[in-house]
C-alpha cells in the first residue's frame, strides 16, 4: 500500500512517468561520470615526478600542484616531441591556505595519449578528474566524490582549454622543471 502511494507521488511529480524526465546518453557515459576506485593513473607513485615543488595552477581551481609522467611520455613531456600513445600525465593537488598548499587533498588530474580516432578533434587524449574527498562546501556542492573521466561529458571543460596548448600539454612553469634543475 505504502510503496503504491510512493509511486503515484513519483509518477504525478511534474505530471510526466519520472522516465521522461532522465533522458540518457549512451550508458558508457554515465558510467564514466560515476565515482569508482583510480584506474588510469593509478601507479602514478612510481612516474617520473617532473615539477621540483608545488606550484600555484590558477586553471586548476587556484589549487597547488604537482605533476607526473610515466616512462611513455617522459621525453615528450620535457621536449617538442610527439607523444607516443600510452603516454600518461598526472597532476596531484592540494587546496591552498594562505597562499600556500595546506594538507587538503584537491582533485587528481590524468591526461593519456589514446590511439588515433580516438577523440581526434582532441588531439585524442583522454582526460579525468577524480576527487575522493571534498572539504564539505565542495561536497555539498558536487554531491559526492568525483570521477569524470573518458567519454563523459563532464570532461569537455578540460578538453575545451587544453585544445589551446601545443600537442594539448599546458607544461610545468619555468623554474618548476625538475628536468630544468641544477
Ligand atoms: C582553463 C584552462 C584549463 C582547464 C579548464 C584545465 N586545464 Fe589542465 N592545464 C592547463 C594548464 C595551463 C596547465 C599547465 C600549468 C598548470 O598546471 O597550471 C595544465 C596542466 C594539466 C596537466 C599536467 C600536464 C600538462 O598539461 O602539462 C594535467 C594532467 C591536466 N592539466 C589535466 C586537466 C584535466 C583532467 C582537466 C579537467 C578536469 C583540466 N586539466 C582542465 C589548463 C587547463
């Protein structure tokens, strides 16, 4: 009886069958909009750290951070060169505090060289963030842990900024290149 009630509420909320009211893409979309355990990436501790500290990166949201490079796409990272597929980028970052990072994890940020076709209006990179603990207000505000990544559409932002770069990397700051270090 209960549960009856529940779905007429459901039903008559708007006056439409609540199916109408969530169109859905391809399911592999929402799938890689969904948070789940770091796949891309995921060994970046054992990367090439390419940034000798934490730098202040106004288009990651202000945040401090760090980056690193597998063995794929070192020697691209650090020249012009093109990067071979299976190239991986991971930038770490941290939330800042009186101008300089605080212990609060921010976002991990991936960047992977794809095959051809794979998103090749995107020079075919594929791109995610994935934040597992938000301070509350960020919490509140993107409804839980994050991790948008691939296909989903949640990703164009990154896409849309990075087309701008040479072969899409925006690089370490000079005087931050570990490369670059005496
Ligand atoms: C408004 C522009 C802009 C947006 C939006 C943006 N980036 Fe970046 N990204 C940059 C710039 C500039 C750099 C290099 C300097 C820095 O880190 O601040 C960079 C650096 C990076 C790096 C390190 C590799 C490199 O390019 O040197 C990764 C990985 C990365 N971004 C991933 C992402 C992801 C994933 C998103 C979306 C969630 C994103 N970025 C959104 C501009 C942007």
């Amino acid at each position: 009886m209960r549960k009856l009630s529940l779905a007429a509420l459901l039903l008559a909320c708007g006056g439409k069958p609540p199916i109408a009211m969530t169109p859905h893409k391809a399911s592999s979309t929402d799938a890689e909009s969904m948070f789940a355990p770091l796949d891309v990436g995921a060994d970046f501790a054992s990367y090439h750290k390419v940034s000798t500290e934490p730098f202040l990166s106004k288009t990651h949201g202000g945040r401090f951070v760090e980056v690193y490079v597998n063995d794929v796409g070192l020697k691209a990272y650090m020249s012009a060169a093109p990067f071979p597929v299976g190239s991986v980028v991971v930038k770490m970052s941290w939330e800042p505090k009186d101008g300089k990072p605080s212990d609060v994890a921010g976002p991990l940020f991936v960047m992977r060289k794809e095959v051809a076709d794979y998103a090749p209006e995107h020079d075919d990179w594929y791109y995610a963030i994935r934040w597992e603990t938000p301070p509350p207000e960020q919490l509140r505000l993107l409804g839980g842990p994050i991790y948008w990544r691939g296909r989903s559409q949640k990703v164009g932002y990154c896409q849309k900024c990075h087309d701008n770069y040479d072969r899409s990397m925006g690089g370490v700051p000079t005087g931050k290149r570990a490369w670059e270090a005496k």
